[in-house]
C-alpha cells in the first residue's frame, strides 16, 4: 500500500513540479508587462524597436493630444560588466500620473528637480535594492552594453502589495533623459503610451497619426505579454508534455501497485465473496481504496510538487533569460488551480489503473479468486488480444502523428499511442525472452538460474507490467538523453562553420539570443584599423517588423568567406548573393521558414525607416541560434533601407600567422578605455555558445534524472512486491533445502533478467522516441533540422540502469528471505 | 508683480504648498492638502521648484532691457512667468474672465547638471494654469499642466516670441516680424473648454517698479524685473461646453522674472489690475501679514491715458473689504468685494468680483477672478473691468 502511494506522489510531483514551474514563468512576465505598460490602452511603436522622440512631441504638442506617456526601456548589469540584469523603465514623471504610479504614491517624496537633471536618480523597490546591494547613498556602477554609467538610488517605490512586490522585483525606475543617457538612446523613445477611451482608436489613427513616421504603428498594449508568452509557448509545452511522460511512467507504477494489492489479498477477497458480498460490493470497496490511495499519494505528491517546483522554476527563469527577455521570477506562483489539476490526475489516474484488476477481481467466480494461477492463465491467454491492441495502438499513433500537423500537442498524443503499444507487446516479449533465457540460465546458474527464468513466466500478470513500467521509464531517458546529444552535436558542427572568423566581438548584452547591445564607432575604428587584423566584417541585430511580426532581423557585411552551399536548405535559382547585395532580396533561416510557412521566391513586408517595403526570400540556411526565426540582409541593403548605422559586433580575421591570443590582449586592451566588449577567440566563442547550450538544457537533464527516479523507484518497488508476494513460494524451497544464499540468488538472478530484458526493450523504444523528439516534436515546435546522432553509452547507460535498479530490487526481498525462518514463513495465518 | 509671490512662495515653501502633489505631505508652514481632494500630481514639485536662491541670477538693480530677447526666457534666474487676463463680452451680452499664465522654474541653478542640457535633460521646468469664468452658468473651470522645459514639449523663445506648454500656446501671430510681440495670439483648450484670442496693444509698455526693477523684500536681489502691458484689445473665440463664442474684450499681460523669496511673516497677497473706462489703469497689490497688518513692501501704479506711469505706495491708497465668499471646496474664506479709494486722485472704486467661485483648486490654491468696477472720478461716474489675485486665505482657513 505503501508503495502505491509513493508511486502516486511521484508522479504527480513531477506533474505539479513543472506545472507550477511554467505558471509561475507566465505570471511573471504578464506581471512585468503589466506594471510598465501601467494604464495604457494603447502604444505607439515603431518596427525598428525604437521611435524618433520628436514623435511624443508630435503627439503632444502639435496634436494637443493630453494622455500619453514617452517610455524607454532596456536593460541594465548592476555592479560588474556581468552583474545581475535588472530592467531599466525611464518615463517622464509630469506625464506618468494617467499612467502609473511609481513616481508618486504616498510616500514617494521625490525630489523632481534632482531626478529630471541634476543626478542619474533611480527608483528601485526597497527589496530589489537590498537585493542588489545599492547603496543608500551615493553613486554605484552600472553597465549597459559594456559601457559604465553611474546611478544613484533616488528614493524608493512605494510598495502598496505582494503584487507590486513581485512587479517590481526587478525594475529600476529613472527619468527619461537619464534612461536615453544610459542606454545610449539619445532621441529616441521605446513607445509612447496612451490612453484612448474605448472606440477611439479609429479617430486616433486618423486625426492625430498623419504628421507621424510612416513605421510608426499604434498597437494595443494588452497584446504585449501574450507576444512574450507566445515566445515561449514551445518551451513551455515541452516542458509539459515531459512531466506528463513522467505521470505515465508512474500510472504503471500505480497499476501494478494496485494489482499486487489485489492480487495478494486474493484469499481475502476469495473468502469475501464465498461468505456473500456481492461483486458491486467488492468492486466498490477496491475502487475507494484506490480513491483513499490515490488521495493520499496525491497529497504528498502536491507537497513534493511544491518543492520541485521551487527547484525547477529557477532553471525555467535561467532558461528564459538566457533565451528570450529579462525575467525575475520572484516566487512560485502557487495556483488552487495547479493544485487541483494535480490531485484530479493523482486520483484519476490512480482508480483508472485500479479498474483493470478490480475488474478481475471481481468478475471471477470465487473459487476461481483463490487461486493464483487463475490470473496467470488468463493473462496468458491474453497475450494475442494485447499484441492486437498493440498494433491498432501503433497504427493510430503513426496516425495521428501524420494527420497532426504541427499541433504538438497532438503530436505528443501520438508519441503517447506509439509507447503504449510498445507496452502491449512487452508481456509476449517478456514470455519470449524468459522462455530464451531459461537454459541460457540455467546452464550458467544451474536449477537456480532455471527456476529464477521461470519465476517470471509463471508470474507473467505481475513481471511484465514491471518490465513494461521499467522500459518506458528507461526508454523515455533515452529517448530524450539521445535526443539532447544529437541536438548539441548538430549545434556543434554548425558552430563549427558558422564561426570561421578568428576573434569575434560583441558588447556584453543581458540576453544571450536577444542580444540588442551595439558598439561603439570609435572601438570599431579602433579594431579595424588594427595592423594585425587581416579583415573584418560586422554584423547588426535589429528588431524589425516583418509581415507584422517583430523579428530579429541580422544584417552582415560579406564574409571573406562565405558558406558552403551545402550549409542551405534552399535557394533560389542564380546567385542569390549577388542578388542580395544588388536587390531586395533576404534570407531566411530554418525556423522562420518553418514558424511562418515562407518558401523561397516568397515575398516579406519589412518595416523600413522609410515604411514597408516588400524583399523577395532569397534562400533558407540553416541556423541554430534562435528558436524564434530570423531574417537575414546584407548591410548594402540595410543602409539604403534603415538609418541606422551601429553594429552589434565583429567577426574579425587575423593576419595569417598572427598570434590569436597576443591579437586579443591587444584589442582588448586598446577598447578598454572606450567600452568593455567581449572579445572571445573563435574556439572560446564556441564554447560559451555550448555551454549555453547546455544551460538551456539543464531543465530537461533534471527532468530526465527524475524519469529516472521515477523509474527505479517504479522497478525497485514493482519488484519486490513480486519477490514478497511470493515469500510462501519461496519459504517452500526454503523448507524443501534451498539455503537462504541460493533463494537470494535466485530473486537476483529473475529480477536482473528482468532487468535485462527491461534494459534492452528499452533500446529500440528509446531509439524510436528520439527519433520521434527530434523529427516530430522539434520540428513541429522550432522547425529544427537535427542530425540524428545516436552515443552508445547513453543506450549502454540505459541498460545498466535498469539492470542495477532490478539487482537493488532483489536485495530487501532476499535479505529479508534469509533472516525469517521458512517454519514462519510458511505459517499462512 | 503678484506672481512673483506666488511663485516666490512656492519656491520657497513658506508660504504655500503645490498640494495636490503628494496627499498630506506637508512642507514647513505651508496649507495642507485637503484630505478629500483626489491627488492630481503624484511629484514632490514643492521641493523641485523649493530650495534656496543659491547660484542663480539676482535682480539685484535696475539694468536697461533688451526687446525683443527680454520677451523670452531668463533662464540663470530660479522663476520666471507670463501672464495674461482679460475680461470678455460677445455680441450677445454673454461674458467670460480669463487666464492664461505659464510659469518656468528652474529646478537647478545653472551649470549646476552633471550631464548637458540638451535633449530631454534641463533644469526647467513648466507649469501653466487655464481658467474661465462663465458668470452666465455660474461656472469656473480651472486647467493645470506640467512639463520640462525640454525635447520641444515647453519653452520660451523669443524673437519670435513663442512661449508653450504642450498645446497652451502664446506666440506672435507674424514669427516674419521677429521684433513685434503684437499682434499675439493665445491658444489653450482642455476638456471642451477653449481659448483663441488675439492680442493687441493699444497702450505703451509699463516698466513696473524702478524702470522695471521691482523689490519684493528686504535684502539685496529680493527684487524681481517685472513689466506690463496693460491694456490689450482682444478678440477671438471662447468655447466652454454649451457652444463658442465670438468674443472682444480686454487683457492685461505681466512678465516677471526673480530669484526671491517672501518674509517668514507674510502669508499671502491680494493684488489688483483695474482698467477705467477714461483710459487709465490701476495695479495694486497688498502684502499681507500674519498678525493681519500689511508688509511695507506694498504698492503698485497708475498708468495714465497716455501710458505715463505713477508708483503708488500704500499710503497713497485705502483698501476695505465689503463682502466675503467661503469656498466650499477649500473652506477658505475670500474677499469678493472692495472699495478702493485713491484720495489723491479723488478716485473712489468699488471692485466686485462677477461672480464669487473662481477659486483655482490646482497644486497651488488662489482666487483668480474677473471683477467689475463701478465708482467716481471726481463727480464723474466711472466703470471699468479688472482681475483680482489672492492667495493665502485657505492657509487660514486650514489653520483654523
């Protein structure tokens, strides 16, 4: 009974784990929108990312309009070059009032004149600042795209709620003038906010939008956190879709719990139904001990939930702001609705793996009850039903795996039909294996490895739900291990050609594939004009508006060298290079192709500094470095469209037999004085692009360690409830002279071949889910190309696992055999 | 001049609170913000525009001015504003009072940033108020903005003249003409309520106090330049929510700029524009004390038909209280009607306000009002129209 509930809780922490891991993720970005977008029903935005200032006074003073609001907004590092990120908000406090409430509130004695000019004055929230260390008095450093700017702590923001709280967890507030001095956004704004009363938004457009640039667009401000969270829709649904492959490992579990608790009080039930309690009776009484189960493992799983839960949403914190934006999850957002999904999949999950042995229990006449071999003959006789269900099971996984489009969801359901089916040919397969193993056994071991082999056909209702529990779980780890390693493989050879430059360099920014950070003309000139720098070619990342959609639209100068032709997944007829260089024409990597459909030939509406303007889809490459998609341009055609002519970073040849590292010390040391940049040999940048790789990945490496988890204790407990229920077996060979040493023997041997045959079913599942992973799942979710690379020692790795897992199983049963007498043993009452 | 109070009290934080700013806050022996009163501000801006004198131009003697560039700001001093009122009739006998003040101060002495004074950073800041008194509907309606003097969102220029808050506007109807302030025009409108008037003088130019030097106190630099224009012939467009008006009328402008403060003991002003039917016109303010006696820095002047000017100190005029009003906003208790008597002149006046609610409930409550004047010159009858300024009387009624 035990056992079943540590099964339940298992499965459903996972479930909660994640579950509240993702909220919390979601809530804090909706929160961190929400407080900076403040009352605004409307912004003005721009498709380059930032607006000309001149708009807000556009709005404000020739168009008379009263409520709108400039904002910045950026992000800076506190104390050190790689400091902590904190998000920087700069308003203009005489226009905030409509908006938000940061600059006043009741204690918020501002001194105005001392914030608009005279010092660099932030407002930071009492617990960020501690947080942060700030001072109280005086000045402390910070950084922005390597540059260093001095702040000083204005006043606090009055906090009125835990909801202010966590909103301003990681926010620091500052003037405007001072947030354009900082993020070196001189005459520019991020957006400019506005109140316009329901039904206005049509007159606002035409009435005070004429005199405006043609890239500025008004846009709703209550779609802002749905784009971020729509970033992360894919993340965050795997992540899901994992917890959920957990929960089915642990419903084997509960089954074969639930069935052994039935099984072993077969007499008991036996004896029930001959003294005449009536089958509903029965039935009745095994379903509410599944409910009481059930609750009872759900509860702890909830409570262990809550503590995975606090694990897992740092590791889904890193991962977005690695990835996507600056974030702070302040606390695990605990929902009653979380909660409540875990308890409803705890129980049900529990009684719905209850019915099939409550069923049986009760649907057999009583005689029939008492006898073990009963179950054992039906289940034999079962075994062609199973391997028919398994295969109208594998044919609707393909199935809805084909007809599923790129609903991942679906997809996952698919997934889901193909590893039950696999469970439906596990128990022939098991019978198989335990018929081949039984003289392969019993010539090495003798009678003991022949009995052992045995055991586990006679008990086949019991070792092969072990078994299959035992598959999925190690399967799923494979699966899941096989496709993390084929992913950083592939990664890897594209890094390997995409950097073919020797040093490469880039501010320091805060997001590691966001990164909107530029340098400054004066490092540039410094660096190209370096004696030992061969060549250089630089590179711009701006956010654009493409087809309506903001996209990071990368623009190069040409390569020295460019990519092998090999390294695209289409182009179009001619040379697409020169055309890129002479006419509109862009290219597109493999994700945006995928995220928006877009083939080559196909045309895309990009948000100019001069209004839309349509390029042709010259070719799609392929590129690891954004899940989100991007467009390429070569700078020629980026000057003529856009004004702006910063670079986000370098990529720089060194003369041929230079010393790389002497060439770096000398760069290094010549922008220091100008800006902190990093300046990272191609080897290294390689590595810091792995290692965020791997960062990326940390969450589904802890959520392959608890499949594991899941699994062993799955295994441990599955088994030895066999090996106890068959202690009155045993005692029998004990009494007829079998030494303790050899029963022990023999538990290990049976359970280490079942182990065995786990670990070794477990392959080709696991080889099928990641093959499922990487050309389903990935694809659908990011529209990734993987190599599919398969590393012998995680399938090795896979069948020790469950072979070590099956010995330790044997161990309690054993022990335990050889310390009780057989006399007792036997005593059934 | 009375501005200059007005603001000098706001800079220096003893006399009156900017309140609506931060509900309860309250700065040393300043009126108290009403409890009740939504808080429309949520900035300190009692300590941006506070603190002391130090590091900013003082006028500190007569100094010869320079038109049309004196028409514009004065930066290096701590305040500075223009002020236009004016009472106005249309064709159909319906009649207005209005004002239109912008005020600039510096929240920093000069040179005093860390970073340049360009873009959005500056040590000005602006502060305008819009008010219209409706005596036909009983109805006053009182405008308040902010912004920093910077990014083109406020500012003060001239030549051209062109001085702005947002959409409040007064700039010179001919930026062609560059040394002509005239003709003017005034621009503001918020929530349905509208000005667009234009200005012209038909009177010379008043250089107040000592050929425009103008001493507020004791002490070197309490002094403030200060000049007037006034008698303006105004005509334009009055809108207030039941439709607009074609309008003619008269203003009176005033442009001071200081870096002063008031006594500790003196706690509010009333301050009088009077133009007479005959040509002439008054300006007179009184410097009230808190033990009820009045400041000897009081007087004013009398501007002749022909624009020649006469300094009027207090003992050249007797001022007495006919009829009170109480706010039921703000509990303070107004004076609404006057006689004023010039005994040299052989000048006797009753001034009434044309209605009594035109009490300005915005950071720094006053009562801004239009008034009818009816009296004798002599034994001739005479008439005018004017504007009344008083502050201080919520601080009473607050302490109380």
């Amino acid at each position: 009974m035990a056992l079943s509930i540590v099964g339940v809780a298992l499965g459903v922490a996972v479930v909660v784990g994640i579950d509240l891991a993702n909220t919390s993720a979601r809530t804090a970005f909706t929160l961190s929108t929400e407080t900076v977008a403040g009352r605004a029903t409307h912004s003005l935005e721009a498709s380059s990312g930032t607006l000309p200032d001149s708009v807000y006074r556009i709005i404000k003073v020739d168009e008379g309009f009263r409520d709108a609001a400039p904002v910045i907004e950026g992000s800076v590092r506190i104390g050190e070059v790689d400091g902590p990120v904190v998000q920087v908000l700069g308003v203009d406090p005489l226009a905030e009032d409509p908006f938000r409430s940061f600059t006043g509130g009741p204690d918020g004695g501002i001194d105005l004149g001392r914030f608009m000019g005279r010092s660099p004055g932030v407002l930071v929230a009492a617990a960020t600042a501690e947080r942060l260390n700030l001072p109280e008095e005086g000045r402390f450093s910070a950084w922005h795209e390597g540059q260093h700017v001095d702040l000083e702590v204005e006043a606090l923001l009055p906090v009125d709620s835990d909801l202010d709280a966590a909103s301003l967890e990681n926010l620091i507030v500052v003037d405007i003038a001072t947030a354009q001095r900082v993020l070196t956004m001189q005459g520019q704004l991020s957006r400019v906010d506005l109140i316009l009363p329901e039904g206005t938004e049509a007159a606002f457009r035409a009435n005070h939008m004429r005199g405006l640039p043609d890239n500025v667009t008004l846009e709703q401000s209550a779609g802002r956190s749905d784009t971020l969270a729509q970033m992360t829709e894919a993340f965050s649904l795997n992540l899901t879709a994992m917890s959920l492959l957990a929960l089915v490992v642990g419903m084997f579990l509960i089954y074969n719990t639930m069935t052994f608790s039935v099984v072993q009080r077969r007499p008991l039930l036996g004896r029930l139904r001959a003294v005449g309690v009536t089958r509903r009776e029965m039935y009745w009484m095994i379903i509410s001990e599944a409910l009481l189960v059930g609750l009872a493992g759900s509860i702890l799983g909830v409570v262990g939930g809550l503590a995975l839960g606090n694990v897992l949403v740092g590791l889904v914190t890193q991962t977005i702001n690695d990835l996507y934006f600056v974030v702070r999850i302040r606390d695990l957002d605990v929902s009653a609705w979380s909660i409540g999904k875990g308890l409803a999949i705890g129980i049900g999950s529990t009684i719905l793996s209850t019915l099939p042995p409550a069923r049986e229990a009760t649907r057999t006449a009583p005689s029939m009850v008492l006898k073990r071999s009963a179950t054992e003959t039906s289940t034999l006789h079962a075994l062609p039903r199973l391997v028919v269900s398994g295969v109208v099971l594998a044919v609707a996984g393909v199935g809805i795996l084909w007809l599923s489009g790129k609903s991942i969801a679906w997809s996952y359901g698919g997934i889901l039909a193909i590893i039950l089916a696999f469970a439906c040919w596990i128990p022939p397969i098991v019978l198989l294996g335990a018929r081949t193993l039984r003289p392969v056994l019993g010539r090495v071991f003798g009678i003991i490895g022949r009995m052992g082999a045995s055991g586990i056909e006679q008990s086949l209702s019991r070792s092969a739900v072990a078994v299959a529990a035992l598959t999925i779980a190690v399967a799923s780890t494979t699966g899941v291990g096989v496709m993390v390693d084929s992913f950083r493989t592939t990664v890897n050879t594209w890094l390997t050609y995409a950097l073919e430059a020797d040093i490469y360099i880039s501010p320091p920014g805060d997001v590691f594939r966001r990164n909107d950070a530029t340098i400054t003309a004066e490092a540039e000139h410094f660096i190209r004009s370096r004696p030992d720098v061969e060549a250089a070619y630089s590179v711009r990342t701006a956010r654009v508006l493409i087809d309506n959609q903001e996209t990071d639209l990368i623009v190069t100068e040409p390569r020295p060298r460019e990519l092998e032709p090999g390294r695209y997944k289409a182009t179009m007829t001619g040379d697409f290079r020169r055309a890129m260089q002479e006419s509109d024409v862009v290219m597109v990597s493999e994700p945006y192709a995928f995220r928006y459909g877009t083939n080559v030939g196909d045309s895309l509406r990009i948000m100019t500094s001069h209004g839309p303007v349509a390029f042709r889809v010259g070719a799609i490459y392929y590129d690891y470095a954004s899940d989100l998609g991007v467009v390429q341009m070569t700078r020629d055609r980026y000057d003529i469209h856009f004004d702006d002519p910063r670079v986000s970073g370098l990529a720089v040849y060194a003369t041929d037999g230079k010393d790389l590292d002497g060439l770096i010390q000398d760069l290094r040391e010549g922008t220091a004085s100008v800006q902190s940049l990093n300046i990272r040999s191609n080897r290294d940048l390689r590595q810091a692009s792995l290692d965020v790789f791997d960062q990326t990945f940390t969450v589904t490496t802890v959520l392959r360690l608890l499949a594991i988890l899941v699994a062993f204790v799955g295994v441990l407990t599955a088994l030895m409830a066999l090996q106890l229920e068959r202690s009155r077996e045993l005692a029998v060979l004990r009494a007829n002279g079998m030494t303790p040493g050899q029963v022990g023997r023999m538990i290990t041997l049976q359970t280490s071949s079942m182990g065995l045959l786990a670990g070794l079913l477990s392959v080709p599942l696991g080889l099928v889910l990641a093959w499922l992973l990487i050309y389903v799942i990935n694809q659908r979710s990011f529209g990734w190309t993987l190599q599919f690379e398969v590393d012998g020692v995680i399938l090795l790795q896979a069948i020790l696992l469950a072979v070590v897992a099956a010995a330790l199983a044997a161990m309690y049963p054993s022990l335990s055999m050889s310390r009780t007498k057989a006399s007792e043993a036997l005593r059934e009452e | 001049m009375k501005h200059s109070f007005l603001f000098s009290c706001v800079l220096s934080g003893t006399a009156l609170l900017l309140s609506g700013l931060l509900s309860g806050l309250l700065l040393s022996g300043c009126s108290r913000a009403p409890v009740n009163e939504p808080v429309d501000e949520p900035l300190e801006l009692a300590a941006a525009m506070g603190g002391d004198t130090l590091g900013y131009a003082r006028a500190d003697g007569v100094i010869p001015f320079d038109f049309p560039s004196d028409y514009g700001a004065h930066p290096d001093f701590k305040t500075e504003w223009w002020y236009f009122t004016g009472n106005l009739f249309s064709d159909d006998e319906r009649r207005f009072g209005y004002e239109l003040t912008l005020f600039r101060s510096a929240m920093a002495p000069p040179d005093s940033l860390d970073a340049v004074e360009e873009g959005w950073t500056t040590r000005q800041l602006y502060m305008g108020h819009f008010s219209l008194a409706d005596p036909a509907t009983g109805t006053f309606h009182a405008f308040e903005r902010f912004s920093r003097g910077a990014a083109g969102l406020a500012g003060a220029e001239s030549p051209p003249f062109r001085i702005w808050l947002n959409d409040w506007d007064m700039a010179s109807v001919d930026p062609s003409r560059a040394d002509e302030l005239f003709p003017l025009r005034l621009q503001s409108e918020e929530n349905g309520v509208a000005i667009d008037l234009t200005l012209n003088a038909i009177k010379p130019i008043v250089l107040q106090g000592e050929k425009g030097w103008d001493p507020k106190g004791a002490g070197a630099g309490n002094a403030s330049y200060y000049y007037s224009f006034t008698r303006l012939e105004t005509e334009g467009t009055v809108t207030v929510p039941d439709g607009s008006f074609d309008v003619t009328g008269q203003s009176w402008k005033d442009h001071e700029w200081s870096t002063s403060a008031l006594g500790p003991d003196e706690i509010g002003w009333d301050w009088f524009a009077l133009q007479l039917d005959d040509g002439r016109e008054i300006m007179y303010y009184q410097l009230r004390r808190e033990d009820g006696t009045i400041s000897p820095y009081t007087g004013g002047s009398l501007v002749a038909a022909d624009g020649s000017k006469r300094h009027l100190s207090p003992d050249d005029v007797e001022l007495r209280v006919l009829d009170r009003w109480t706010s039921n906003v703000s509990g303070a208790e107004y004076p609404v009607r006057w006689e004023l008597s010039l005994p040299g002149e052989d000048l006797s006046l009753t001034v009434a306000a044309v209605m009594p609610n035109q009490e300005l409930n915005v950071s720094v409550r006053y009562w801004e009002g239009a008034v009818d004047i009816s009296g004798q010159s002599g034994d001739d009858p005479l008439s005018g129209v004017g504007y009344v300024e008083l502050t201080g009387y919520d601080r009473v009624a607050n302490d109380n």
